[in-house]
C-alpha cells in the first residue's frame, strides 16, 4: 500500500521484489502496527518523506534474504524492524549515547521503505529478536507503542503518581508497565468514553476519567500520548512540585500560553524523539517478563486506509495492526 502524494488515501501496487544491500536483511512481513504517525506522514503534517513510499515502522516478519556482509540472524527467523533505521554513528548524538537525535537518521516508514508491504529490507543492526509467546499480530505493536512510551515513562524518573493523556496504542502498553513498576496510573481519555475509562483499569489504572476532569492527586508526572498541545497545560495545573510533562508524540498542536507560576515549583515540559537501540533491547526483555498484553485490531494489508482511519477517530481499543496472513503465527 503505497503513499503517492500526501493527504490521499493510499494505492494498492504490485512492486518489484526489493533486494537487500550490504548489511541489509529481507524481511518477509506477517503484521505491520499502524501508528499515529503513520497518519501524520499521511495527512501532510510531518512534510518531508520519501515518496513514493511504503509507511509502516512497527514490522514483525521472517528473514527471508540477506546482503552482503549480514550475519546477524538466520533465514526463518523472526525479527521486528522500529522507527530508527539508521544512524551515522558519528556525529555528537551518536557518539554519547544519543543516537536517537542523530541529525542524519533515516526512519522506517519516513525515509526508507516501510511495513505497509509484503516484504521489507531494513539494516539489521537496527532490528531486534522478537521475544517468544506473541503472535506476530501482538507483537507488532512493541515496537512504537511500546517503545517510545518506554522512552517517555523513563523520563518521567522515580515518579510514583503517573498520568497518561489519551489511551489508545501507547498508553494501554505502558499502563501495564507502570503498574509492574509499582507506580500509580491515572488514566485520561475523551469525555465520555467509558468503554476507554474501564479498559485503562483493567490493565492496571487506579484513577480514570476525562481529560477535563482532575485527579484525585497530584500528578508526579504526566504523558501526553494525544497530539493536543493543551493537553500539557492541562496536566501540568494537575501537576506536584518537580513534576515533569513529557509529550510522547512526533507531532502535536501548538502548546497554549500558561502563567509562569504554574511551571515554578521546578516543574518541566519534555518531549520524547525517537529511540535508542538500547532502548528496544531493555524494552523487549521487560515485555516478555511481564508479560505485555497487547490489544489489537486486525485489518488486511489492502485496508490500510481503513485501519489509518480508525486511528483518526481515536475510538480505538488498543492498537490497529496490518496482517499479511494467518492471525496467530509465531506465538511458540
């Protein structure tokens, strides 16, 4: 499923088979995530991409071939390709553990061909095992919900009472994360969604209620999941003294003007850009420890648009993933 121009729905096309380069493997793809930012690349809101092109950053498949010089896995076997597909390794990010700003990178999905397809290369030092016991469908996910709301809720350090704003892929993941770390969740969803409200307490939410409603508590962090910049002054008036608010998206509205004695009291606003392959590496262990439970919908590949809609709508559960297949492989 192919983007032509921007802000048109996609186009089904039979491509040439690609071929991996040195250091490339081919992927043979069973389920692809379908993100936010897949529909911000889609609706022109993030304004460079490679077009034509292939989206997708959240790919679960097989080996099916490999460049020059790729060693690292088998043929057959199963890996996940994320958002970062290549770094320079040298500029000042790279070289201080920050490969994640790297000023060169090049994105799955964004700048390099991506999951919405039957097959994929993608370097395979930036592709990561997938652990056992999930299905290629609940795997997909892991790798950008999971991921960037695993790089988020670090930043949010030590804190005990947490807040996430908007409960769709990422945040139904990292609630269960946080509360097999002990923190206390306060969920926030659209008002009126209370099919939104008791799925956040079932994965672990003490609190949930709608974005104009207050916590019972303080907030000793936040994480804005929805691209709605108001949303961070919301939480930050909710916020405790050190309190930081990260904004977990790639893109979001601007962020409205507040008065200063609101962020006094050593309160922050951060955002959260990319990942980092140690991040993946930690993240994937964590899941299989918990174990994660992902929710997901299915959708064929020829349905990629419908899926991107269901993500617009935001009445979402869990997450939208793209199958290419039989659901339910590679869950031994």
């Amino acid at each position: 499923m192919i983007l032509e121009r921007q802000r048109q729905p996609l186009a089904l096309a039979e491509l040439p088979d690609p071929r991996p380069g040195a250091g490339e493997v081919l992927v043979s793809v069973r389920a692809c995530g379908v993100c936010r930012t897949d529909l911000h690349i889609a609706d022109g809101e993030l304004t460079e991409p490679k077009l034509p092109l292939a989206m997708g950053h959240q790919i679960v498949g097989t080996v099916a071939g490999a460049g020059e010089g790729a060693e690292r896995f088998a043929e057959g076997q199963r890996i996940g390709v994320p958002w970062l597909g290549w770094t320079c390794g040298e500029c000042r990010y790279c070289t201080s553990g920050r490969e994640n700003l790297c000023d060169r990178a090049g994105f799955t999905g964004y700048d390099l061909d991506g999951g919405y397809a039957e097959l994929a290369v993608a370097d395979e030092r930036y592709c990561f095992p997938i652990p056992e016991g999930y299905p290629d469908e609940r795997a997909a996910p892991l790798l950008c919900a999971g991921l960037i709301g695993y790089r988020a809720l670090r930043l949010l350090g030590d804190a005990e009472r947490v807040g996430f704003y908007g409960f769709g892929a990422s945040a139904h993941i990292l609630c269960q994360v946080a509360a097999h770390q002990g923190r206390r969740v306060f969920a926030f969803t659209r008002a009126g969604d209370e099919e939104g409200q008791d799925f956040a307490r079932e994965l672990g939410a003490e609190w949930a209620g709608s974005s104009d409603e207050a916590p019972p508590e303080e907030l000793d962090g936040a994480i804005v999941f929805a691209p709605v910049g108001a949303l961070m002054t919301v939480a930050l008036r909710h916020s405790a003294k050190g309190a930081r608010i990260v904004s977990a998206g790639i893109h979001m509205s601007d962020i409205p003007s507040f008065p200063y004695e609101q962020l006094w009291g050593e309160r922050s606003l951060a955002s959260v850009a990319n990942l980092t392959r140690q991040d993946g590496e930690e993240f994937m262990a964590l899941a299989s420890r918990i174990p994660i439970r992902t929710e997901v919908a299915l959708h064929p590949l020829e349905a990629a648009n419908e899926a991107l809609d269901s993500v617009r709508s935001g009445r979402l559960k869990g997450a939208a993933v793209l199958s290419m297949g039989d659901p339910g492989r590679g869950s031994t």
